[in-house]
C-alpha cells in the first residue's frame, strides 16, 4: 500500500481538520470537566459514596468499552455517518446529564455520553487519515490532533472551574451541545465520507466479544486505581483477558474480522502502541499526583491550579505541531527518543520536589515533562493509523485510543498505589486513621484542631504525599526511558516522513 504524496488537501480538508478537533477536544474535556463540579453534584443531588463515583467514572469506562467496535462500525457503514451519530447522541445525552434531577439518571446520562464519545473520537481520527492523503500533512493533521485531546484533558480543570464560579454544575455539561451541533452541521458541509469497499455490516458475535473483553478489563483497572488490589479488580481484570482471548481466536477465523489481530504482527503498528503505552502510564499517574499537589500541598484554589496547567498545553501544542515538521528531516524513533528524553529531565526534578516551598520545581518539571511526550502522541499516533490499511483506519484509530485510555487508567492506578504506599510507610504511627489513610483525610482531620496541632498533623502528611510522588516519578522515568528504547529499537527502520514512497512500504502492512 502506497499513498500518493502529491495528492494534496485544501482549503475544504483544512476546514474539515478544524471541525473534527472541535468535537476530539471536547470529548477529553468531558472526562476532566466535572472534577471541580463534584461537591456541588453531592450538595445538590445527594448521592451515595457508590454513585458519585459512577458519575465521573462512567463516562470514560462506556467510551473505552465501546470504541474497538464503533471504530470498525465506522469502517464499515461510513466513518462520517457514525461521527454524526455520535454527535448528536452525545449532544442530546449531555442536555439530559446538565439537568438531571438525581443521581441514577445522571449516570445513565453519563454513559449515554459515553457511547457518543465512542462513536465520535475513532471517526475524527481515521477521517483525518482518509482527508489527508499526503504524507507530510497528514502527519501535521494528526500531530493537531493528538495535541488537540492533551488539550481537552489539560483545560478541563480550567473550564470547570470558570463555568462554576458564575452557574450551576450542570453548565459543565452544557458546553458540548453548542460544539456537537456545529459539528452536525458542518462535519457534512466539509468532511468527506469514507465506507471501506467491499465490506458488510460487522459479526455481532465479534462486537459482543470485543464488549465482554473491554469493559471488564477497564473497569477491574479503575477499581484496582481506586481500592487498590482486590476480588473484584482481579476477578474482572481476568475475566476481560478470557475473553479477549476468545476475541482474538475468532477474528483469526473470519474472513472479514472485527479487527484484524494481524495488524499486531507489524513491528511499526505494535511498536508505536507499546511507546505511547508506556508513556501515558508514565504521565497518566504523575498527572494526578501533580494536580493534588498543586491543591492539597500547595493550597491553590481549583481555578488557579488551572491555570498553573495551561502554560503547559499551550507548550504541548506547538510541539505537537513542530514535531511532524522535524520528522519530514529526522527519522521518527529520533524525535520520539528526544522528547522522552526532555520528559524524563522533567520527570528527575519532580524527584527533588520538596512540601515546603517546592510549587516552583514542581511546575518547572511538569513543564519539561508534559511538552516532551507531545512526540510520541504526535508521530506514534501518525505511524499507527499509517501502518493499517486504509480500510481498517477506523479499527487502528480505536486501538490507539483504547491504548490512550487504558495507559492513563494504568497510571492512576501504578502511581497511585505507589504514592499511597509511600504515605503510609511516611506517616508517623500515632496519628489518627483518617489521616493516616490520605493527604485530603488529614487536611479534614486537622480542621477541628488548633493551629498547633493542626500543623503538628498536616506538615507530617504533606511532607509523606510529596515523598510518593518523588517515588513515583522515578518509576515513570524509568517507564519513559523504556519507551524510548523501544522506540530506537523497534522504530529506527521508519524512515523520515520526506523520504519518497518505495522506501516507506515498510511502514504500511499488507492486508492478509
């Protein structure tokens, strides 16, 4: 498989970029958005402990559960149609959420915005593929892209925080219907259809397998981030492997499978996966303990610590434009090594990271880290999409985005038993169990207290919370380090984005 180079976008596939990273924005926004917005939910509709974490949690574990299928759907009835689909599921589905009158109904609103959310991410990105036929602005268009989700997740916080200093929580959920209702409109107006030849409607045993795979593997990973080991996050963890295994054997048996688990075998599409997995574990984790830092150490206020973050967005979008530019002279694997490398400096100051007066080394290295693994999100996610056959854009646009998911999923729950176990051990033995148990539990332990006893409580546990995520980012250096390995190890063959065709077939695999 070949693209032609000279086969370049305009005006109209430009345009079209510009609606399809509305919709990828808003989607990794939607994840983060309500975070400022739970006390208010609890004061309002009085949920159980249970239920107020489904609301947050629903959302992300529907859309993970659900994008492997959507993706080859897409592939299959037209990437466009199902985008549109999803936006207007997840448009109304947002209405419903914004103004829901207790906590049952406002998860099932959450999840409804899930399988919008499933619907609409691989379509943007496997329509950017099909838009861009050109080499070089493909690899621009993805690089936006990918930088385009960094940003919904950076400035979630950040719009949360705005929207609740003037509404209501519910105006958190409100923001998507202006967005999905453009892109209903426009998305027909500017971006292609695409319907791969010669295909028919997917095996719905393989979508009911992909499911059972998926959704309890997610969610045995978001528990073990949230209880730590456990029956229940074992159990369903094991449950997902059994039936991916089940999954995989059947699509080796279709003629036309769901997924083609061939695609694994290429060093290029499997290699790009395992870099941008270990680099979202490393980076999901320190992201939380980063945020709780900023509040629960430093004591800024929600908004604020937003916009501590958004500098760094704003980094990590100019990056993310730039690094396919350098890739057109500098073979891929390279720019990847050395963004890892400006990530792990980044990941070496947090290590020096102090309780009292270390907010500046902590903002210097998450401002080292979080540009440098723009890279790997830019180009792995380029050399994924590129290593499918056109046809199955939609099914590698959705294992990049499981892959994302599940790496972020993975860090909360790597680092974050990591930090937990470090405060532990910190902790003197005589404090009370509330505070021994968590940072924000001795913060509401000391409350009562004098200001004495108070600070005698809240030093020890501050000073116990910084020593985990010293830990913890020794851990994902090493991770980064790792990913940059691989990276020069398996992805060294893939030549410069400029390089002509015929010296580029590696990176395409054939269809089997």
């Amino acid at each position: 498989m070949s693209v032609d180079v000279g086969d370049r976008a305009g005006t109209r596939e430009w345009l079209g970029l510009a609606v399809l990273l509305l919709p990828t924005a808003l989607l990794f926004l939607a994840m983060t958005v309500l975070f400022l917005a739970t006390p208010h939910i609890a004061a309002d509709l009085r949920p159980t402990s249970d239920q107020l974490l489904w609301v947050n949690d629903v959302y992300g574990f529907v859309m993970a559960g659900l994008l492997v299928a959507m993706g080859t759907v897409g592939d299959r009835v037209g990437r466009r149609r199902v985008l549109l689909f999803g936006a207007a599921t997840f448009g109304v589905a947002s209405v419903l959420a914004a103004f829901a009158p207790n906590a049952e109904l406002l998860i099932g609103a959450r999840a409804l915005m899930g399988v919008g959310a499933a619907a609409v991410m691989p379509s943007t990105l496997s329509l950017v593929s099909t838009m861009f036929r050109d080499a070089r602005q493909r690899a621009t268009a993805i690089g936006l892209w990918a930088a385009s989700v960094s940003v919904g997740v950076a400035v979630g916080p950040l719009v949360g925080g705005l929207l609740l200093e003037s509404f209501w929580w519910g105006a958190a959920l409100l923001i998507g219907v202006p967005v999905m209702a453009l892109v209903v409109v426009v998305a027909p107006l500017s971006v292609p259809e695409y319907r791969a030849p010669g295909t028919g409607l997917p095996d719905l045993a393989s979508v009911l397998l992909s499911m059972a795979a998926l959704l309890p593997f997610v969610y045995g990973i978001k528990d073990f981030s949230k209880s730590g080991l456990s029956v229940t996050s074992v159990v369903t963890v094991v449950v997902g492997v059994v039936f991916a295994v089940l999954f995989a054997r059947r699509q080796l048996r279709l003629d036309n499978p769901l997924l083609d688990v061939r695609l694994f075998a290429n060093r290029t599409f499997s290699g790009a996966l395992g870099v941008f997995l270990l680099s979202a574990i490393a980076l999901g984790g320190i992201y939380l303990l980063f945020t709780q830092y900023l509040q629960l150490v430093a004591g800024l206020s929600p908004l604020a610590a937003g916009l501590w973050i958004l500098p760094a967005a704003l980094a990590l979008v100019a990056v993310s434009t730039l690094s396919p530019i350098l890739a057109r002279r500098v073979r891929p694997a390279y720019v990847v090594a050395g963004g890892a490398v400006l990530s792990i400096a980044g990941y070496v100051v947090l290590t020096q990271v102090d309780s009292v007066g270390g907010l500046p080394l902590l903002i210097t290295g998450f401002y080292l880290l979080y540009p440098g693994i723009a890279p790997t999100m830019a180009l792995t996610t380029t050399l994924v999409i590129t290593a499918a056959p056109p046809e199955k854009a939609g099914a590698a646009s959705a294992v990049n985005t499981t892959a994302s998911d599940l790496g972020v999923s993975l860090g909360i729950a790597l680092m974050g038993s990591i930090g937990t176990a470090v405060y532990h051990a910190a902790m003197p033995g005589d404090v009370p169990a509330e505070a021994a148990d968590s940072l924000s539990g001795a913060l509401a332990a000391a409350e009562g207290l004098s200001s004495d006893a108070a600070r005698a409580l809240v030093e020890p546990a501050r000073a116990a919370f910084t020593s985990g995520l010293n830990i913890a980012a020794v851990v994902a250096a090493a991770l980064v380090a790792g990913a940059a390995l691989l990276a020069l190890s398996v992805l060294r063959r893939v030549p410069p984005t400029a390089a002509p065709v015929v010296e580029r077939e590696d990176v395409a695999i054939v269809n089997a």
